[in-house]
C-alpha cells in the first residue's frame, strides 16, 4: 500500500450500535439535522468512514459546525447535539 493512501473500513458502529456505511449516511442533500444524523456523520468521521474535510464537504457543512457537533458528542454524547440543549450545555463547559 502507497504511503498516501489510507485504509477506509467498509463500515463503522453507529451511536444506536448499528453498522453505517456510506450508503446508508444521511443523504448528500439533508437540510434538517435532527440528533440521530448528526451522531451519525460524526460516528462516520471517527471511525474513519469519512474524513471531516469529505463529511464538510458531502453535507455543505462548514469545518466550524461540524467540529461543534464533534464536541458536543465529546462532551455531552447524542443530547448535547439537541438545538435546545445547546445553550444549557454551552453553559456548563464553557464557565
């Protein structure tokens, strides 16, 4: 294998413990990021699926709102992505 090529698995375990891959991601074209898809596109980039450039890239994300989601996983799991627990958590970790 060349130096710059990089395993990718075929899948990755999701939040809800399923198996995702690439066809069964949140399509390309969503506009509506309820909790469940966006645990899922940072399930993808951490198990290697997709890089955070490619799932920027894939859902016309900004490097900025995907990284918050990766927090927010981080600090809080699939209820810190909730638009309304935002604030609450924002509170929490960032005093």
């Amino acid at each position: 294998m060349l130096e710059n090529q990089k395993f990718k698995p075929a899948s990755v375990i999701g939040p809800l413990g399923e198996a995702l891959t690439l066809d069964s991601l949140p399509p390309p074209d969503t506009t509506r990021w309820v909790v469940r898809r966006k645990a899922e596109v940072v399930a993808a980039v951490t198990g290697g699926l997709l890089t955070a450039d490619e799932a920027c890239e894939r859902y016309n994300l900004s490097f900025e709102e995907f990284a918050s989601w990766q927090r927010a996983v981080d600090r809080a799991g699939m209820p810190g992505l909730r638009v309304t627990r935002v604030q609450h958590y924002r509170t929490i970790f960032d005093a």
